[in-house]
C-alpha cells in the first residue's frame, strides 16, 4: 500500500528601508526542493531548524544541486519563534507551513539572483541544500535585485504539503484472505508537518479505528461510522531510510487488546498527512488476536 505526497516550496521577498517603507522586490515564486532535500524530509520538515541562504549565481536549478552557486548572504532568524500553519480544504488542496527569514542591514546587500534553504548551516561552504530557485520577476524569468546596505530583508517563504485528490486502490492478503482497499485522504495533524520526519511514522494516539458501518468520508476527514472502543495503535515503528529512497515503510500494530470488534476503517494519522483507510470485507479482530499493517508514505516535488 503505496500513499503518495507530493510537495512544493514558495517564497517572497521583501525590503524595509530605514524609514519603514516596504518594498516587494520579489512575488510569490516557486523553489524546487532538491534531492537532498527530499532525503532529509525523513527526518525532518522543510524549515525545521532551517536557514535561508541568498547568492548571486544564475545557473539554473537542478534537482541535483547540493550548494547555491554563489553565497552572498545566510540568515537563520526565522520568524522569531512560531511559523503560519494552513490545513488542506476542499479548495486549498495543501497544507502548508510557513514563516518568514529576516536579514539585517549589511547580512545581504548587493546584487542578488538565486535563493535557498538549508539545513545544519555551520559556513557559507558547510551546509545540506534543501532547496534552491533563481530569484524571478513578475512574468516569471530570471532577474537580478539589488538590495541596499540599510535595508532589512524579509524572506517569506512557504513549504507545501499536497495529498492526491483521488482515492487509491488494491488487494491485501491478510492470513489466507483477500481484502479489498481503499485510501483516501484524511484530516491530519497538520500542526505537525512542518516540523516533523516521515521517521516518526503514526501518531498512536491520533489514530484509531471505526468498525462495521463505517464508510469513508469526504476528502480531509476522520470517515464515518461507529468508534471502535480503545482502538488506538498500540505500537509501530519505521524501516531504515536509504538516501534517495523517497519513502518511509510505516508499521502500526494493534495488540489483543486495542480494538475487539471487525475493522472497517482505519484513521491513520501520520507526519505526512491523515489517512482513511476502508476494506472489505471487515477484517476479523477480537483479544484472541492481534492486527498489524505495513504501508509506504512516500513523497516527490510537485509538477
């Protein structure tokens, strides 16, 4: 069982001069997460202990770059402590997690033309790229700013979290039986997602299971349908990661005593989104036995 995320960088720029006056140098843009730092979503959200690294190059963006091209400026200030938090609707299909990078007069003045994140920045040659994009203008091409030595610089830059639309499908057999699948997004704990590694798997006590009755609900929900009584998972844990792998194998497990009655449905509540998961027929489970399932999370930039 194979669930799918996708996930996209943004950001925006802007100046304070000393008199307080601002100016928008750069609108809302698009910032490709590199492969690097797609690996380190694993462990860690997009601007988890991030920094915002700005350069002059003008080489174009490859998801194979593991440094900006050419530093001018890094500043780690990133909105002096909480970040914006936005859950996925019918309408706005992302979650999302933003915050805003300040640099101070004189961090990065000059000429400026590519922007980055990045994460355990120790020196301008000592750091793991996240994410990189050449800065733009408003009809989208490349294009130089220049930033003046009393200017304050504010980056406002946003990570977005995207669960497909449509339902998936499949078969799992489960101790001789063929069960019928289908997962389809659910709410999540979306407070959660900018911070946290695919590596913490479920969240136990946000998950749980509905029982005969129950059906899936609408996209970004819990389903529907009756409770099962003392069903949250009762452990899980989650595979090694291996550069380059993209996915996070989950394993949840309920014991004999979490959830006596058939499951129909279950909420699985991740790091990487909620998820409604339906079968059919009901698989059995009682406190004679005990009920554990496998599922990959796995991610990739949006296009």
């Amino acid at each position: 069982m194979n669930i799918k995320m996708e996930v996209s960088g943004h950001f925006k720029i802007e100046a304070v001069g000393p008199d307080g006056a601002v100016r928008e140098i750069v609108p809302w843009s698009n910032n490709l997460v590199v492969n690097t730092g797609l690996d380190r979503l694993y462990y860690s959200g997009v601007l988890n202990g991030a920094t915002c690294i700005l350069g002059s190059g003008n080489t174009p963006p490859s998801p194979a770059d593991t440094t900006m091209q050419s530093f001018v400026g890094a500043s780690g200030d990133f909105n002096s402590g909480a970040a914006v938090l936005g859950n996925p609707t019918e309408t706005v299909t992302y979650g999302f997690y933003r915050g805003v990078f300040t640099f101070q007069p004189g961090v990065a003045d000059g000429n400026l033309s590519e922007i980055g994140i990045a994460h355990g920045y120790v020196s301008p040659s000592s750091y793991t790229l996240v994410t990189r994009a050449l800065i733009k203008d408003g009809s989208g091409n490349p294009t130089t700013i220049t930033i003046l030595p009393n200017e304050t610089l504010y980056v406002t830059y946003e990570a977005r979290y995207y669960q497909p639309l449509t339902d998936a499908t499949g078969i799992v057999n489960i101790a001789g039986i063929n069960y019928n699948w289908t997962v389809r997004a659910g709410q999540g704990n979306w407070g959660n997602i900018g911070v946290q590694g695919a590596d913490q798997g479920a969240i136990g006590q946000d998950s749980f299971v509905r029982g005969p009755g129950a059906a899936l609900g609408p996209i970004y929900t819990l389903g529907t349908g009756p409770v099962v009584t003392g069903s949250n998972p009762s452990s899980g844990s989650v595979a090694a990661y291996n550069n380059g792998d993209y996915y996070a194998d989950v394993t949840t497990n309920w014991s004999r005593v979490a959830g006596t009655t058939p499951f129909t449905l279950l909420y699985i509540n991740t790091y990487r989104g909620g998820w409604q998961m339906l079968f059919s027929p009901d698989i059995p489970k009682s406190d004679l036995n005990e009920f554990s399932i496998t599922y990959r999370l796995s991610w990739a930039n949006r296009v």
